[in-house]
C-alpha cells in the first residue's frame, strides 16, 4: 500500500529525514517511535505533502502511484489522512460544512455521486457515536475554541467520515487524558480492517496499549534505526531512548 | 480641468437666489472658492488623488435624466421588495419615483428645499452641514454648494418603521463622465427605529463620479441600522459623507460592503452626542481589479458612557488596494468611554496593497479603548489543513476567505438581502462547494 524507499527532506538548509525506509500492508498498523526532533513529525508531514519540507531525495508510492507527484488534496483524495498533531482552529468554517465539502470533493474524484443532506446526515451521526463527539461541537467553527480532546476527538471523527485507505495519526495522543485517549483508541480499533492500513507516530508507549501495533520503528536522526513487534515499545518504556541512541553511537562509532 | 472656474458657471446659473437654502450654499461656494478640490498633500486624501476623477468632459447640469419608472424595478435588491423606495437620478431627489410604504405618520421624506422652509426648518437650520466640522474639506463644501436638489427624511418620534428606507442613486452615465451630488438630510426622531440601506447603480458604460454627503441626527433612544451596499462596477468613483450624530442612549449600527468601483472613498462619522450612546460600524471591501476603496472613520466622543465597536476586513487581489483610517477621540468630558477598532486585510496578489492606520486621541483619563490592525496572507496552516482533507487548493482559499467576510455579512440583518450578498461574495471567491 505504502512504500518508503530512501526518503530524505529537509526544511530550508537542515537536512531531517535521511533515507527513510518503509513499508505497509493493507490490515498493518505499524508504530513510529522517538525521542524528541527525530524526524517522526516531519516524515508525517512529508507524506501528507507539506510544503515547507523539500524532499531531496527517495520515493514513495502509495496505492501504486507516485505519492510526492501527487498535491495534498490528491493525496487526500486517493486515500491518505493526516490526524495533526496541532489541529489548525479556523473561525467561520463549520465542521460539519467542512467535512461535508471533504467528502463530496472526495466521491466527485472517485467519480461517485455526491451525498445528499440524509445520507450525510445518516453517516455523520453514525461516525459521531464512533468518537463519542457531540453535534453541538460540529456546528461550531472549526476546532475554535475545542479542548485539545476535543480537537484530538474531531480529528478522528473526520477520519471516520473520510475512510482512509492509509491514516497517519501524527502523536494523537500528546496531550490526551486516559479517557480521551481510551476514545480515540476506541475509534482507530472500530475503524481498522483487512483493506486499511495506520501508521501511528507516538513518543510514548502508552497509546499502544490501547491500539496494538504489528509492527514499531524507531526513527532516531532521520533513519530507522530499529524495527520489531510490539515488544519493543514495552522495551523502550522501560529503558528509555537512551539505549537507542547508545546502540546507534556505537554502531556509527 | 479646473474645477474652480467649471463649477463656478454651474453655481452662477443653478444655485438660485430664492432658495431658503441659499446662504448655506453661497457659504460652502465661499469655502470651496478658497479651497478648491483636496490634494493628496491633504493628510486625508493622501491615498485618493480626488483630482484625478475630475475629467475634462464631465457632465454636470443639475437635470435628472428621464427613467422609465418599469426601469427601476431593476435595482430593488433582494428583500427589499415592499421597502420604502427613495431614488435619486443623477444626484438629483426625485419626488415622482420614490415610494413610501410606510405610513406618513411614521415616516415624512420631501426635498430639502421644502423642509428648510416649513415645520422642519429649525432641525435643517441645526444639522445641515454637520458634517463640515469633521470633513473640512473642498469636496464637502462642493457638495454642500448644490444641496438645494436633495432630500430630507424624518423617522416620526416613536415610529417603528416596519420596512427599510432604500436609498437609489442612479447615474445615467450613457452620454459621458456623469457626475452626482445627492445630499440627504435625515431626522431619526427619539424612541424611533429605522433600517436605511443606500445602494448605487449606473446607466451606460462610461463613467462616473458620486459625491455624496447624507447627514443623520439619531436622537434620544433611538435606534439606526444603516447599510451602505457599493457593487456599480469599473468606472465607477464616489466619495461619500455618511455623517452620523447621536444623542443620549441612541444606538447606530452600520455596515458597509464595497464590492466594486474603481476609486471609491468612504467617510463615516459617529458623533457620540449624548451620554450612554452606542455604536457599531462593521465594512467589508473585497477588491479586485485596480479598485481603490479608501476608508476614513471617525468616532468622536463628546460625552461620557458610550460605547462604540469597530471592525472593518478587506481582502484585496489584483492591482486592488484597500485604505483604512481609524480616528476615535475621547475628549476631556467623555470618561468610562469604551471604543473598541479592528482592521484586517488580507493580500491576495503581488501587486496588491492596504494601508491601515489607527489614530486614537485620547483627552479623558478613565477610559477603556483598543485597536488593532493586521495586514498578512491566507494562513499556510490553514490553508494546508484543508487541502489534506481533499479540498482544492481554490477552494480551500474562498471557504477561508468567505470564512473571514462572514463576521461583516452576518451583521446584515434583512436575511434575503443577506443570502443576496452572500452570493455575490461566493461568486467572486469562486466558492463552488
């Protein structure tokens, strides 16, 4: 579904990511762990297509397309969500009218017909329950004035709406209480299928506990630099990232 | 051309000595003599070259041009149909055209000649020219020296209009450069509430240049919406006076939306007269094109315990610029002053530009004032957050843009009017979702 190969970006002169390699199955949830400025954000923003980054080198096909040839409407469009890290709030954009123009502009690319106000209706109540999120939070302004758990909550209920073939959750769960982050969990779980793919960015281990990966990366100065099962984000809580940062030192060395 | 010496043969002929008016306008000729047309050395005209829109070819003779009244059902904007109709022809008060809805006891409209000679002489005597005091210039006094051929309304005490006064001006601009003076005296009475919406229409594709100077006294507990609609399109020029003065516990709301024209120059002035007065002024200009829309504010508090709100938005593409100055002054009387000023803009194109200056003169000492002015782009984050749920670039810029109009649009009460305008924005920002 996702292949990474060498994938190196840098925004303005600071090289970030330094050959990236990665690939996801339909059915996988894979986990990207790190310590701080690793890259994790940065590699989500560059598969999203971001414009600040600027991709020096690699490439990543996505559903057997060129991903970086593609603009960040299209990719959206072909199946891939961003979950941000820090949802942008903008005033005098309903979520819902948002979200309603998101899916239309989707089905029109996929050459299917639009939703009418019921149908809408009808699937927007559905995915709501899924996030546990309320009404009167969707006719306000877009994530204005939202809790970071609200904001974390839409996100996800936008994920819903769009059923993605790919979602990246860019670290959901900073910033989450347990409930918060128990909802969020709860809706990724209800949403995950055999033709549906996650990749979960994540400092920490706690939001595995909830959704069980298949696979952890480590990605420690733009690289992975170790990958395993889900074992090895219980190793990296009780250690630490040091041990990483040690095992890779002695590798360079 | 030299405005001094064309005007000058206008005023000889047309300005008559029988008139009741005619020492205000032999005074105003008198100032305008001296002044002459403002240059952009002039502080307040630094942005607006007024010289330039007086053209050699300029039409200007004081005489209305026939209109068909079927005609005029093309200028009725949406839910405005049973309104109470004013029209103006080329700056000229047209008794015949207008229609009132409303009942003569609650609403008189008759030219100003008339109400500067009857039971209404002492309220002209009093306010006509008001706005002299706060626009000290020579396109106010040239509009002044010909006020005989406009309007006089008055909202009866205690009148609750039940429709809005629509204010026409149309300018047959078939022949040539045509230009307009409408001068409107109104007469908001106490207990009283009216909605006054003005609205501007071209005849013909030359051009044309409107100066206009309406007057209004909202008096004790009174209650004015005012709306000021600008859409005439390229060729289009006006420099426009709305000079607002309330009385104690009066309350103003005015709105301005400036779609198109090419040089347009607003002045809007709220003279805080009375304690305990309220006032919010809200303006949109969103400009394309060579459009210049240049708006001067001034709210001037006379007295203690008022209130005033202001915020104005610009979006400009193109060649467009948008201008906006912000005076407020509390004098030395008028403690527990609130007045409160917002102007954002946002560039959409290179060659795009706003100017914005806030100027806060502050003589009391116990007061709450704010301002605050912001010029800048659409947000990248914004903008990319949209275009990452799949929706295009284009279209992801009109729902922010339509997004940042949207706090002045909902400001519209009349709701038809409102969806009207709506529509128009949207069509502009190519919102096609």
């Amino acid at each position: 579904m996702l292949k990474i190969e060498n994938l190196q970006a840098r925004i303005e002169e600071k090289e970030i990511l330094k050959g990236i390699n990665l690939d996801i199955k339909p059915g996988e949830i894979h986990a990207i762990m790190g310590p701080n400025g690793s890259g994790k954000s940065t590699l989500a923003s560059v598969l999203a297509g971001r414009a600040d980054y600027e991709v020096t080198g690699g490439s990543v096909s996505f559903m057997g397309k060129d991903l970086l040839d593609l603009s960040p409407e299209d990719r959206a469009k072909e199946g891939l969500f961003l979950a941000f890290q820090y949802p942008v709030e903008i005033p005098g954009v309903s979520t819902t009218n948002f979200i309603k123009s998101a899916v239309n502009e989707k089905r029109k690319y996929l050459g299917l017909e639009p939703l009418d106000a019921v149908q809408f209706l009808k699937t927007m109540k559905e995915k709501m329950k899924l996030v546990e999120i309320d009404q009167s939070l969707l006719s306000r302004s877009l994530n204005e004035g939202f809790s970071g758990g609200e904001k974390k909550r839409n996100e996800i209920f936008q994920m819903a709406m769009l059923d993605p073939k790919l979602a990246i959750l860019d670290e959901t769960d900073s910033g989450l209480d347990i409930d918060a982050l128990r909802i969020v969990a709860n809706g990724v779980n209800q949403l995950r299928n055999k033709d549906n793919a996650f990749l979960i960015v994540t400092h920490y281990q706690r939001l595995l506990d909830y959704i069980v990966p298949d696979f952890v990366h480590v990605l420690y100065n733009g690289r992975i630099v170790k990958s395993g099962t889900k074992e090895l984000a219980f190793e990296l809580e009780e250690k630490g990232y040091d041990f990483i940062k040690a095992e890779v030192n002695e590798a360079t060395a | 051309m030299d405005a001094k010496i064309f005007f000058k043969e206008i005023y000889q002929h047309q300005v008559k000595d029988a008139s009741n008016l005619k020492s205000f306008q032999q005074k105003n000729w008198d100032a305008f003599s001296e002044l002459g047309l403002p240059a952009i050395k002039h502080e307040e005209w630094k942005y607006t070259k007024v010289k330039n829109l007086f053209k050699d070819g300029l039409i200007y003779d004081q005489q209305a041009s026939s209109i068909n009244k079927d005609a005029l059902s093309n200028f009725i904007l949406p839910g405005t149909e049973k309104a109470n109709h004013v029209f103006f022809v080329n700056g000229i008060y047209q008794p015949e055209l207008t229609e009132i809805s409303d009942s003569t006891d609650l609403l008189v409209i008759k030219t100003l000649e008339a109400a500067s000679g009857d039971e209404d002489s002492a309220f002209v005597d009093a306010y006509l020219g008001g706005s002299y005091g706060y626009n000290s210039d020579g396109i106010n006094a040239l509009n002044a020296s010909f006020s005989s051929v406009g309007a006089f309304i008055k909202v009866r005490k205690g009148a609750v209009l039940t429709q809005p006064i629509v204010i026409h001006h149309i300018s047959d601009a078939q022949a040539g450069l045509r230009f307009n003076q409408p001068r409107i005296l109104i007469s908001i009475e106490s207990l009283s509430q009216a909605t006054i919406i003005e609205t501007y229409n071209r005849i013909g594709t030359n051009e044309s240049l409107t100066n206009e100077v309406i007057e209004i006294c909202v008096e004790k507990e009174a209650n004015l919406r005012y709306i000021k609609i600008q859409n005439e399109g390229a060729g289009a020029n006006h420099t426009g006076t709305t000079h607002i003065r309330q009385l104690a516990k009066a309350v103003t709301h005015a709105v301005t939306i400036t779609l198109s024209g090419s040089v347009v120059r607003n002045n809007l002035n709220m003279v805080m007269d009375g304690e305990f007065g309220e006032s919010h002024m809200f303006g949109l200009y969103l400009l394309d094109g060579n459009t210049q829309a240049d708006n001067h504010t001034i709210v001037d508090n006379a007295m203690p315990n008022c209130f005033s709100n202001e915020l104005y938005k610009g979006i400009m593409d193109g060649s467009s610029s948008g201008i906006f100055n912000g005076k407020i002054f509390v004098r030395k009387d008028a403690q527990k002053t609130n007045a409160y000023q917002t102007n954002k803009n946002i560039l959409m194109s290179e060659n795009s530009s706003a100017n914005t200056k806030p100027q806060l003169e502050i003589f009391a000492d116990d007061v709450k004032c704010s301002h605050g002015c912001t010029i800048g782009k659409l947000d990248d984050d914004a903008l990319f957050y949209l275009r990452a749920r799949g929706i295009s670039e284009q279209n992801a810029k009109a729902l922010l843009l339509h997004a940042f109009a949207a706090d002045i649009l909902q400001q519209i009460e009349i709701e038809e009017l409102r969806a009207y305008i709506d529509g128009l924005i949207s069509d502009r920002l190519t919102l096609s979702i």
